[in-house]
C-alpha cells in the first residue's frame, strides 16, 4: 500500500505563503493524476487542485490563481505553493492520487495549516 507524507503546513498571517510537500512511496508515481485536498474543522474533505501525468492541472474557483500545484516525479514529491492566502484557506491539507474526484490510496496524516492573525 502506497504510503503518503504530508509537510509543510503552519500557522501564517492572511496574505502570506506557504509551500506544501506531499511524499508518495508509490512505484511508479509519474502515472497518477494527484490532487491536493483539504478538509475545515467540522466539514467535508474537497479537491482544490490536481495535476495530471502529462502535467495539465485544474484548480478549484477558490484557490484558483493563487495556488499552484506542481510535482516531481523523480523525487515522488507533489507540491501545493500557496499565495495570498486567506482565513478561509484554514484546514488540514492531503494529497492523494486522483479516483473520480475522491482518493486512491489510504489517506495520510495530513498537515495543518492555519491562516490568522
């Protein structure tokens, strides 16, 4: 089974950065469409951002233009930049491989990251 690591996350004011790190145990990672996720307290787990194998990406409308996803595949590694980011962008963040907008393998631990002043 595919094991995933999530780092990166924090506490940051609104406005400010943060870059994410997802590290993916998976054979032959460069196949998979991977995706980040993330889930608010007391609310659903949603895809904001997927990268494909030929490297196409779509974004959700709220992170659209303000988060970039990108990944490198001879490190296994997917990233999420995070720009401009806002009070509502607080959740904990997961990557997976993309299944029909949900995940392919067990999720990992995720990482925190919270926007505040």
């Amino acid at each position: 089974q595919v094991q995933l690591v999530e780092s990166g996350g924090g506490l940051v004011q609104p406005g400010g950065s943060l870059r994410l790190s997802c590290a993916a145990s998976a054979s032959i990672f460069s196949i998979y469409t991977m995706a980040w996720f993330r889930q608010p307290l007391g609310k659903q787990r949603e895809m904001i951002a997927l990268i494909r194998a030929n490297s196409r990406t779509d974004y959700a409308d709220s992170v659209e233009g303000r988060f970039t996803i990108f990944r490198d595949n001879a490190k296994k590694t997917l990233y999420l930049q995070m720009n401009s980011l806002k009070p509502e962008d607080t959740a904990v963040y997961y990557c997976n491989a993309d299944l029909n907008g949900s995940g392919l393998w067990n999720w990992g631990q995720g990482t925190q990251v919270t926007v505040s002043s």
